[in-house]
C-alpha cells in the first residue's frame, strides 16, 4: 500500500511538470502492490506425497460431502439409539404403526404424527397419537408393525452396515491385498495354481455360499462376515496383483534384491507403499458393495436374525407395510441411499487424489 | 595412480556363463552364450557392445538376479554360480553391489533417501545404533557429493545427477569389492556424465573397489576400463587392455564399433568412415571361435582361418 501512495506522489509531480525531462524516482523500481493479495504459487514439489494427496481431497467438494455424510452417520449409529428411551427390540403393540411425530417440530404440521390412509370411503387423515392418547408419545421416526420405534431401529441397522464396512475393508486387506501380492509377485506355477483357485471361488455364486454357510452356521453377524471372507476379497487380489506384475521388474526391487532383501521385505516394504492407492480406493469402492450384499442378504432373510436389525432387514420389513405406512421404509432406505453414496464419492475422490495422473487423461 | 596386481588371484572370475531364456517350447533367447573373463581388485573392466549384445544380463547373472543356464562364476573365492549357501549369498549381497540404469526407476519414490540408502544397513544389520546409521549414512552421502541435508528428501526432489549419486551412495554404503555399474551413466546428459565418472574413479582410487563397468560409450569406457571386453550376441568375441583393443582391434565388430566413434576434429571427422559389419552375411560363426591370443592379455574368439582374414583385412 505504502508503495502505491509514493508512487501517485511521484506521478502527480511528473504531470505537473510536463515540460521538463522525466526524472524517475526510486519508487519506480518498486513493486506497486507486494502485499499478500498477490496469490503465490504454491510450490507442490516441496511437499510430500500424502500431504499432496490430502490437499487434493479437501479441495473437492463431493468427496468432502460424501465424508461428511459418512461421518454424520457414523456419529448417529453411535449415538442414535441412545437418544430415547426405547430399545431396538422393545415392542409395544399397542402403539403400532404410529407416524413420525417430533417435539417442537409437530407444531409446523410436519411429523405431527398424523398419516393420510386410504378408506373404503376414501382418503382420511388419522393421527394414532390422539386417537390413542398418548400426547406425551413420540416416536421420531414413527413406530414399526409391532410398535418398535424406527429412530432406534433405524440407527442400530446403520451401526450392524457399518461394522460390516469396516469388516470388508479389513478383509479386503488381509486376504484380497496378501493373496494378490504374493501371487503376483512369485509368478510363474504359484501364480497359475493360486489364480486357477480364485478363478474357481470366484465362480461359485455368492448367494450359493451364503445358503450354504447357513446349514452348518446359524444366521447373525459372523456368518455374513463370513460369507464376505470367502467372496469380497477377489477384486482386491486381482488389482494387487496387476500391480505387482506392473512393480516387480522395477529397477528399484532389483536394487533391493541385489542388496539381499527377502521376499516379504520386497513386497510389503518396497512395493505395497507404491501400490498404496489403487489399493484404498479399491477398498473404499468394496464396501459399499459389501453393505449392500448384507442388506440383500437381510432382504431375501439370510441376515441378521430378527429382533436384531440392519439396513437391509428395516427395508424388509417396511416394504411389506410400504402401501399402508409408507414412512416406516423411508429412514432406512435413506440412509443406506446416503451411506452407499458417501462411500462411492469418498473412494472416487480418493483415487484422484491418489493417483492425480488420472484426472489427465 | 592406482596399481593393480594381476598376478594375484582375481576377485571374479567367470568362466564359459551361459543364460538362455525360454521363451516357449520352441524358443530359447540365449541371451549370453559363453563369456569368460575375469576381474582383479581395484581395476575396471569395461563391457561394450550394442543393444541386446547381453551385457546388461552378464551384469545381472553375476550378481544373481537370474540364475545362470551353466558357467561357473567364482567371487572371492566362493563358488556363486550354482545353488548358494546362507553364508555365501550373504557375502555376495555384501561384497558385490549394483548401480542401475535409470536414476529415477532405481530409486524407491516412496522411500526418502536416508531409507534408500540404509536400507543395506538395515537388512544386514551392519550397525548397533541408529545414531550409527545415520552417521554411516551421513558420511556416504558426504562422499558422493550430496549434502547431509538431503537425507530426508525424496527421490523426485532430485536432479537426475543427483539421484545417479544417491545411487552410487547405496551402492558403495555396504563396501563393496566389486560394483557393477550396469550402464550408469547413460540416462544422464554428457557433462553430468562426466561428473559421475569422475566420482567413480574418486571413489575407486580411495577405496579400491573393483568396476564391472557397463556401457555402449566406447569413449566413456576408454576412459575408464583398464580392461575392456567386446561382447556381441551374448559371445565376448575380443577382450583386452584399454590400450590393446583400441590401438590393435583384430576382430572385425569391434573395429566397425571403435569407427563410429565421432572424433571431436571436424576436419578429420569429415574423412572418417563407420566400417560396417553385418554378423549374417560375414560368414563368422561365433559358437565355433576359440580364444586366440595376439599379444599380452590381447585375446579374439574366432577360429584358426577367420583370424588368417581378420589380420589380412587389417592390412
């Protein structure tokens, strides 16, 4: 600023004197603005890789979107079902099928606890709530068939699809990650058998292990990590394994090897942090998929076993009262919508910040 | 000057390495087809030859990074061609390392160059504290012309130049006899060529490590081999000293290589003709040469008749 005031002086002086020869003043040779508002380029080549890599993923919006939903489920499905005094098995018969209806907000005529039903005689407007009088009844998220409160419901079946999540990813990890790598990196007879063995698992339809699984295990939380165990982990063997095959005739691993390194020191400390972002985005695309086969699973009746609930098994059981209580499906299908979403949007970001090359093309 | 003692056992002797490839059931690429050379501690051996002659895979036979089709290859004493003992393969892990091609492929993009560098260090456990480490890594990077700062850089935050240095620092941390510098210098543009060659012959004159030195730059290897071999699909068809091979060049590959050097005269380079020299139509068979001597360590792979023609084309 102090600049550009000298600078309108020495200007103002030269326009006076028209006549006379221009005699530039050391004011000239300075910068006129040279404070911050100059945007500096930043200089990324200074920075590390995984500093880079965040700055890319905050700097897009939909990945940061689909991280917060993420996060905001995640606090709900631990929190949620404590926020009221009702539990996920609670029933209460004589309170079923009552509509959403929430304090405060009832008074703007929105979950007020009232549905329109179709009649013989056609539409009507019921409100369970003073029908039964129970004014000081809320059920946020309205109640289900046997009057257990959706809310907590609801929330209790995000936590059994989250905890699912985190088993995908860690299995995707552990066993997709591993057999991919040591594959790959051996080659030759190894490579054939191990790849000949998945190309076999991968043929037997998942719906056919699960059914399976059912007759020697009872249905519940293991059996589905389970059947995730032995079906989820193919893909992420097969993208560890491409890019093995891509790494290993890398000078560097030659260096390694020249330098005695072992097999396991080769692959999971020279390669596996090269590899290290097609593999999270590969995990971050497995699970949605992973909490959708549960909540499949949970839909057809090979899930969690009920009074336990998850995603899948609320949508069930609300798709059969959809006609008459439509309210009683929507929760949890918004938030598996919202949560299946998240992850695609937060793996999509994450593999452009992993792999900015991709952008380019 | 450095003096070599060739009368004394050579640290790497190889002897008829042969490393074929199968391709399929048909098809073999025999990649080297007999080499046979030896090298003395503390001298440099130069291999030349052009694309695909085999030398980049008698490098990488010899340090074992393919196990060899036949041959015999004693490092040291230790016999390292066939199935390798712990200790012997420890001590050729040790004793014999390897700078590579291209900087930037050799170095690990995710390890900072501290890591790259211990990394030796660290598989052999060759210290007691990581105080020690950092010292001994210190101290390399100071020897090869890098800066202590530079230890918790990364590889992409390097010149070219700079990262052959980081290289050559892995190489020379572990103390090598013997290093084999599989073509090192040619991903790097001339002046900083000579900077890394120079650094080499430092290094060689403080520590007396042995070269294998790998390389298509006849004047680069001229400059530094003592003993020059001329490799030409996968057969060592001349070898000799520096002086040997380019003032007395008998067979007819290398006199049509050391031709196409470009002399820095421009008028004499006006004049200069490349011999050309086709291995098809010149009626050499190289499976049946045998080593035949000219003069001191002066030797030619050719049969009896074909070394009568070579001497005669000469005049």
């Amino acid at each position: 600023m102090i600049f550009k005031k000298k600078k309108t002086a020495a200007a103002s002086n030269a326009a006076g004197n028209v006549s006379e020869a221009y005699v530039p003043v050391d004011a000239d040779f300075e910068f006129i603005e040279d404070n911050a508002d100059i945007s500096i380029d930043s200089n990324y080549a200074a920075l590390g890789f995984w500093h880079e890599a965040f700055l890319r993923f905050i700097n897009k919006k939909s990945a940061m979107i689909g991280f917060v939903f993420i996060a905001l489920i995640t606090i709900f499905a631990i929190a949620g079902p404590n926020l009221n005094s009702y539990t996920y098995s609670e029933q209460n018969l004589s309170e079923k099928n009552l509509a959403p209806r929430i304090p405060g907000i009832e008074y703007t005529g929105f979950f007020d606890g009232s549905e329109v039903m179709r009649t013989t005689n056609g539409f009507k407007k019921v409100n369970g709530y003073f029908d039964k009088k129970l004014p000081t009844t809320f059920y946020w998220f309205g109640s289900d068939n046997f009057g257990r409160d959706i809310w907590t419901r609801t929330w209790s079946g995000a936590r059994v699809s989250l905890i699912i999540a985190v088993a995908a990813a860690v299995i995707d990890m552990l066993i997709g990650l591993t057999y991919g790598l040591i594959s790959g990196y051996f080659g030759g007879a190894t490579d054939i058998v191990m790849q000949r063995i998945l190309e076999i698992c991968n043929g037997i339809p998942r719906l056919v292990i699960v059914t399976l699984l059912l007759l020697v295990l009872k249905p519940g939380m293991i059996t589905i990590v389970i059947a995730l165990m032995l079906t989820e982990w193919m893909s992420m063997s097969r993208i560890a394994r491409a890019e093995m095959l891509k790494l290993k005739e890398r000078e560097f691993v030659l260096a390694s090897r020249t330098l005695g390194a072992g097999s396991m020191h080769i692959i999971f400390s020279e390669i596996l942090p090269n590899i290290i972002g097609p593999v999270i985005t590969q995990v971050m695309f497995s699970i949605p998929t992973a909490i959708f086969t549960e909540a499949f699973l949970s839909f057809v009746g090979l899930g969690i076993p009920v009074p336990q609930c998850s995603l899948g098994s609320l949508i069930s059981e609300g798709f059969n009262s959809f006609t008459t209580h439509p309210y009683q499906i929507i929760p949890p299908i918004i938030v598996m919508a919202l949560l299946m979403l998240s992850f695609n949007l937060v793996a999509d970001g994450l593999r452009e910040a992993l792999d900015p090359k991709m952008k380019e093309q | 000057m450095r003096k070599i003692d060739y009368t004394k056992e050579p640290l790497l002797k190889v002897e008829d390495l042969k490393q074929h490839f199968k391709m399929n059931r048909n098809y073999t690429v025999k990649a080297v087809d007999g080499v046979s050379f030896s090298i003395w501690p503390g001298e440099t051996y130069g291999l030349v030859g052009e694309s695909g002659s085999g030398k980049s895979t008698v490098g990488r036979s010899v340090i074992r990074l393919y196990d060899p089709t036949d041959g015999k290859i004693i490092f040291d004493g230790d016999d390292i061609s066939g199935k390798m003992s712990r200790k012997t393969v420890e001590d050729l892990r040790v004793k014999m390392q390897m700078i590579f091609q291209d900087p930037m492929a050799s170095l690990n993009p995710r390890k900072n160059v501290g890591d790259i560098i211990g990394e030796g260090l660290d598989i052999h456990k060759s210290y007691k504290s990581r105080d020690e480490r950092t010292a001994k890594i210190k101290a390399i990077l100071k020897k090869v012309g890098l800066a202590e700062e530079h230890i918790s850089r990364y590889p992409h935050q390097f010149s070219g130049g700079q990262r052959q240095r980081v290289g050559i620092a892995r190489a020379l941390i572990m103390n090598p006899k013997l290093v084999i510098a599989d073509e090192c210098i040619s991903a790097l543009d001339v002046s900083i060529q000579a900077q890394v060659v120079n650094l080499m012959k430092d290094i060689q004159e403080e520590t007396g490590t042995a070269y294998l030195f790998i390389a298509h730059d006849l004047s680069m290897v001229k400059y530094i081999s003592d003993r020059i071999g001329v490799l030409h699909l996968g057969h060592l068809v001349e070898m000799g000293s520096k002086d040997e091979i380019f003032d007395n060049p008998v067979h007819p590959y290398t006199r049509s290589l050391l031709s196409a050097i470009p002399t820095p005269n421009p008028i004499a380079e006006k004049t200069r003709t490349a011999i050309p020299y086709d291995y098809a139509s010149s009626g050499i068979d190289y499976r049946k040469g045998t080593y035949h001597l000219i003069d001191g360590t002066h030797y030619v792979k050719c049969t009896d008749e074909e070394l009568k023609r070579f001497t005669e084309d000469k005049q």
